[in-house]
C-alpha cells in the first residue's frame, strides 16, 4: 500500500501520521523526539507492509504486470491500490476524499518533528500537486509513477508504468477489493487491545 493507505489506516494526529508515512522515507526510525503515536505509526506500517507483501491477492496482481516492469511489481501494485481506494474511497470511509486530502495535508503540515529531508519535502510538496486526491485519475497516476521512476537511481522500465494499471483495470480492481477487506480486518485486529 502507498501514502493514501497508510494515511487511512493512520490516527487523526500528526505525530500517527507522520509515523505512518516515515519508513517509506527512511531507514532511520529512532529518535528521541519520537512520540508513542510516532512509534505506533511505524509499527503499523511495517505490519501493513509485511501483510502486503505476503497476500495472495496481491501476489496475484503482481502476476499481471509485463515482464518489462515485473522487476517493479511491488511499487506499481501498491500505487494502483492507492489509486482504487481513492476511487472507493466513500465506500471505506465516512468523509469524502477531497475532505479526508485536505485534513491529511493540514494535520502533516502541523508536525514538529525532525523529519528526514525527503519527507518533509513530500509534506510540503502533497497540498502544492493535490498528490493524494489525485490518485482517483489515471492522469495523476501516471504523474506519480513517473516521478518514482525519475528517483530510482539507474535506468528503468517504470516511466510509463500506468499502462499496466490501464491494461489490466477490471481485474486488479477486483483484486484490490478483496484484499482491502483482508487488510481492514486484519489492521482492526491488531490495533485490538490484547485481553
């Protein structure tokens, strides 16, 4: 799963956010200045990530994507994820999407602590390309994945990567429904306080 989700699945606070978003950004993640909601955030993406990685439904989307970009299987299918939550996103949750953006985009912006450099340039960077409420057009994901491909740091096949989500539509949207359900049960269990 990418931002949006993690965003989602994520405490109203900053400090929860900003833990949610941090592993993406950052091998780094101890610090003094780290609160428990900061801490409990990284935890929570890395159990998502480690749920992600591991799911049969998703093992079976990364099966869709061209030999050409199989290499980047992983990222394209946790971008098309993002982008069939913000499609359904009233069907998950009670706010609109457009609502829902723009209180993520205020409540990071309202963070104090150290951040790496990238995230605080994604914080910044977010609200200014409307990032996140962008991922509900092909438009805005074809701009997002071709800007994961200028980062990456030797030559690959990812620019132009939305062609795979075009492809194969119907399908990965089925499969992003069926995991999404997995994941809300599986993230309400572990948030579950223990007996």
């Amino acid at each position: 799963m990418n931002y949006l989700a993690h965003l989602y699945f994520a405490s109203e606070t900053p400090d929860s956010m900003v833990g949610n978003l941090l592993p993406d950004f950052t091998k780094e993640l101890k610090h003094p200045a780290y609160s428990p909601e900061t801490l409990e955030g990284i935890a929570l993406h890395r159990f998502i990530d480690r749920y992600t990685d591991t799911h049969p439904v998703v093992k079976r989307s990364k099966e869709k994507i061209s030999s050409q970009r199989r290499r980047f299987s992983g990222i394209l299918i946790d971008i098309f994820y993002d982008h069939f939550l913000a499609l359904h996103w009233q069907k998950y949750h009670p706010q609109s999407l457009y609502e829902s953006t723009q209180f993520y985009y205020r409540e990071l912006a309202k963070t104090t602590l150290p951040l790496p450099p990238r995230l605080n340039e994604a914080i910044v960077r977010m609200p200014q390309i409307d990032l996140l409420y962008n991922y509900r057009t092909i438009k805005g994901m074809g701009h997002a994945i071709d800007r994961v491909s200028q980062r990456i740091r030797f030559k690959n096949a990812l620019h132009g990567g939305c062609e795979e989500l075009v492809e194969n539509f119907d399908a990965l949207e089925v499969d992003f429904h069926l995991f999404f359900s997995d994941l809300r049960e599986a993230v309400s269990l572990y948030k579950a306080p223990s007996l």
